[in-house]
C-alpha cells in the first residue's frame, strides 16, 4: 500500500508545475484525497482536498483561486495544478487520503522550490 | 481556523518510560457526522509524516499498541506506554472536523 508523488522541481515565481500521487495497493477510489505541505524545517499545513466522487473540492485560503485538486479514479491518480507559484510556496508537498479509515495512507512527499 | 495547541514543545522521556502530549483545540472537534476527526502523526528525522491515530483512539495498520489515544470535545493526548529508542520524532495532532483542517505545531520527542 503506498502513495508516490511526483512532479515537484524548480520553477520561477509565477510559473506552474503540476504535481501527481500515485496510488496502489489502496483503495483510492472510495476515498477523500488531501495535499499537505511542509516547509523545510518547519510544520505542515494542509493545502487542498477532494471527494471520492470529484463533486468537492477545498483549498486554503493561500492556495485558492492558484491551485486546482483533481483526481482521476480510473488511473488511481491525485493532481495537484499549481499556478501564479509564490515564493512562500516552497515546500515539500505530501499527499493523503483514506485518513479516517484503517487504510489511510501518506506519502513520501515531493519538494517544490519557488525562485528566480 | 482551529487552533491546535500541543503540549509540551519538547519532551525528554528516559527509554521505557512512559510519555503523554497534549493536543488542546480552540473549537468542538466533533462534527455534524458524530464523529471527531482527531488525528496524530509522527515524524522520525529525515521521514515523511506517518500515521499513527485517526479519530481520537483508533491505531492505523502497523502502528505498535504501545500508542494510544484518548479525549473527546477540545482535549486529546497521545500517549506512549514504553518509550523505544525508534520513537525519537516530532509527534503533531490534526483536526480534519473543520476547514482548513490544521494541525498542532509539533512535540519533540527526545530521550533523555
């Protein structure tokens, strides 16, 4: 059972990368998906959520109207779109879902650095 | 936002000892469902966040019985029955009742 980012790397303020979590072993399909992030060195902070059936999606106040959840259940696969990317962005960014359940699952995390 | 608010900022625990955090909200975490989601994590040096509790007492898959938890309403803790030497990390509790969810701002474990 696991969850596998990817997509993280280096980008100019103001520019996008899409993040991807990967999942096996696991069923991704029943369950709420989340994205958290963690400054290196510092706590985590919840970023964006998203329904098993897609119809709800929620963000952070710091994320929203840049950064779009979405899921796709037959490729068992979560996105993290990230757009206008601030600096105060960078972080490590974790996915995971199944949280309220036996099976709930967190990833190893991908790291996003923000800079010109 | 909930305010989760953990106590103490570091604790020093002699191997098998026992150890307790706290985890104190600023709001009700039971939500509409009945349930209180209430949530630890553990964080070893250099690892990713692992699960240990989801709402208030149940363990998750592979985590020793040595963790427990326990509380209702805005007062939780976690508690270890023996501290091991592999359990030196930074513990953070989670609210997922209310949006944002927010987490505490971390006990260090540490053994004295």
């Amino acid at each position: 059972v696991q969850l596998v980012e990817s997509g993280g790397g280096l980008v100019q303020p103001g520019g996008s990368l899409r993040l991807s979590c990967a999942a096996s072993g696991f069923t991704f399909r029943t369950y709420w998906m989340h994205w958290v992030r963690q400054t290196p060195g510092k706590g985590l902070v919840w970023v964006s959520r998203i329904s098993p059936d897609v119809s709800t999606t929620t963000y952070a106040d710091s994320v929203k109207g840049r950064f779009t959840i979405s899921r796709d259940n037959a490729r068992n696969t979560l996105y993290l779109q990230m757009n206008s990317l601030r600096v105060e962005d960078t972080a490590v960014y974790f996915c995971a879902g199944g949280i309220a359940t036996p099976e709930g699952n967190w990833g190893q995390g991908t790291l996003v650095t923000v800079s010109s | 936002d909930i305010v989760m608010t953990q106590a103490p900022v570091s604790s020093p625990v002699a191997l098998g000892q026992p150890a307790s955090i706290s985890c104190r909200s600023s709001q009700s975490l039971v939500h509409s469902d009945g349930n209180t989601y209430l949530f630890w994590l553990q964080q070893r040096p250099g690892q990713p966040p692992r699960l240990l509790i989801y709402k208030i007492s149940n363990r998750f898959s592979g985590v020793p019985d040595r963790f427990s938890g326990s509380g209702a309403g805005t007062d939780f803790t976690l508690k270890i029955s023996r501290v091991e030497a592999e359990d030196v990390g930074v513990y953070y509790c989670m609210q997922a009742t209310h949006i944002p969810h927010t987490f505490g701002q971390g006990t260090k474990l540490v053994i004295k």
